[in-house]
C-alpha cells in the first residue's frame, strides 16, 4: 500500500470529520441515483453486472459513476482494462478515472502499489476509505453512480448503505442454484433491515445459449431468481446467461457490453438496464 493511501485512510479530529461529513453529503445529492450492487457470496458476476451496467447506462447517454469498493478484492481496473492508471489529486478531491465521456471510475485497486498486494485492514479503516470515496471523490453531477459492494451483508455493504443517502436501490445478483438463491432471502431482508429499495433481482450464468446453433442449455438448474423475486416480492430484472465472451473480455480489460452487442448476453445487459431506468423514471 502506498503512503499516499496509508494517510487518506487515517482517523481524523473530530471537526475534520464533520467537515468531511457534510462534504459527503452534499456530493452525494448532486448524483440522481445510487445503485449498489449486492449478492449474497462471492463469484456470482456482481462486479461483471457492476461493471457492464455503468457501461451500458453510459452507453446511453448517462452521466455514470462506477465506484468499487471492493476493498480486498477490487476487480473493476481488471475489467474496463484500466490496471495502469492511477488517482490523481486536485488540491480538493481526488479525481476519478475517465472511461469515454461520461463514465467515471474509482476503485481501492488503483491505490494499491501493486495488484498482487492484499489489503490487511480492520473495520474502521474500510469505514473510512468507503467515506473517502464517497465523499473525497470528485464526482461532480451524475445520473447514476453504480457501486460494485463486497459480497454478503457485513460491514461493507451496510457502510455503503447507510452512506450513500436517498435516493438509492439494490441490484441483487444471483446464481441459479439453491444454495446462491438462499444467500440472496438474506440479502433481501439486509436490504430491508436498512431501508434500501430492492430495485430486482438479477439471475446471472443461467443456462448456455450454444453460439453455433443458438439451443438454450440449461446447464443448472434455472428460475429460481424469478421464483425468489415472486416468492419475496421484489421485481425480477432478467436472466444473464453463461457467455464464454464475457469471461474472455472481462480478462482482457474489454468491456462485454461494448465488444458484444448482438450475443445473447449482451442482449440480456440490455434489457436488464431498461428495467432500471424504468425504475427510476
Ligand atoms: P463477483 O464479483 O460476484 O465475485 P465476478 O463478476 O468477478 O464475480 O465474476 C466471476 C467470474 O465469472 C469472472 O471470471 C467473470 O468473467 C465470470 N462471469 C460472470 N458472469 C458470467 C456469465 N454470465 N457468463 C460467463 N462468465 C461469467
């Protein structure tokens, strides 16, 4: 870790601290939606349905935030091929990474002197750097900022949660088998412990669509998402299926939304962000 992140992350005095807290939330209200992603355990595609939804939403003409708060595994550099690149400051805030026009991207992995370094940090210094990058970040105006939570429904996600400020919903990925569908009851009632809108449930690697003959596999057992959404009463937001280009373009830092337009997948991105701007419009 550098020395730069070491001193972002130390405690501050007491009127530092709500000088900082009115910062955050004052930047926070500059942005029209927050989005978190959620699920209930690891290696489900949150940061790939993180990351190809800030795109898409950019795609379409939004002005998108995608802040990865991934402390101990921060994957979103990886992904949007961004592994180079480095946070600079502005005096005031330090500034977000550009994708494009109107993408901005922030992540712990841009902080870390080398990728392959675990972060070794307790509560309070996850605390503080999810504040900081809420609050110290130069956002500016957005649409959405779309933010890519640890798995599970600890510390992290209920920082977030409780940060972010209104108005803000859950996107909650899945996969189809029922131990992952039983991870995500809890994710659902974590949602509604902090009063955080479930905007709907995603079910992602469900079924194989063959891309020589186009047959529909399903590989797993499939639709437990929708039935957990009808079950639990929160909006069901479609079905990602397993797609070998979105494992090839996550490791080759090429975003699957941008590279794939007309697979399966890609179309399944799509409609998916149709259903969130409908819920915010
Ligand atoms: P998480 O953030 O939940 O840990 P990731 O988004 O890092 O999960 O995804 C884990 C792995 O699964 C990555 O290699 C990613 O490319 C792959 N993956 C995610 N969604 C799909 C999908 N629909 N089809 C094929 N591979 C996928």
């Amino acid at each position: 870790m550098t020395e730069k992140t070491r001193q972002q992350t130390r405690p501050r005095d007491d009127s530092e601290r709500q000088m900082q807290e009115s910062q955050r939330e004052k930047r926070m209200q500059e942005i029209g939606f927050k989005l978190l992603v959620l699920s209930g355990k690891g290696g489900v595609g949150k940061s790939t349905v993180a990351a190809n939804m800030a795109l898409s939403l950019a795609l379409q003409g939004k002005t998108v935030g995608l802040l990865d708060v991934d402390v101990h595994g921060p994957s979103i550099p990886q992904m949007l091929g961004l592994e180079d690149r480095e946070v600079r400051s502005d005096g005031h805030a330090m500034v977000p990474v550009n994708v494009g026009d109107n993408l901005k991207v922030m992540s712990m992995g841009f902080m870390l002197a080398s990728k392959d370094e675990p972060v070794v940090w307790r509560g309070p210094m996850k605390y503080n750097a999810i504040r900081q990058f809420l609050g110290e970040v130069a956002w500016g105006r957005l649409d959405y900022l779309v933010v890519d939570s640890p798995p599970g429904t600890g510390d992290e996600p209920l920082t977030v949660a409780q940060l972010v400020g209104s108005p803000a919903g859950a996107v909650i990925v899945t996969t189809p088998q029922d131990l992952a569908i039983s991870d995500v009851r809890r994710c659902v009632s974590f949602c509604r412990a902090v009063s955080l809108p479930v905007v709907g449930i995603v079910e992602n690697m469900s079924g194989y669509v063959c891309p020589k003959c186009g047959e529909k596999v399903d590989l797993f057992k499939t639709g437990g998402g929708r039935t957990l959404a009808s079950e639990m009463g929160v909006p069901f937001l479609g079905r990602i299926p397993i797609d070998p280009e979105i494992v090839s373009s996550g490791d080759a830092g090429a975003p699957f939304v941008c590279a794939s337009a007309e697979t399966p997948g890609a179309k399944a991105f799509d409609s998916m962000v149709r259903a969130v701007v409908a819920y915010r419009a």
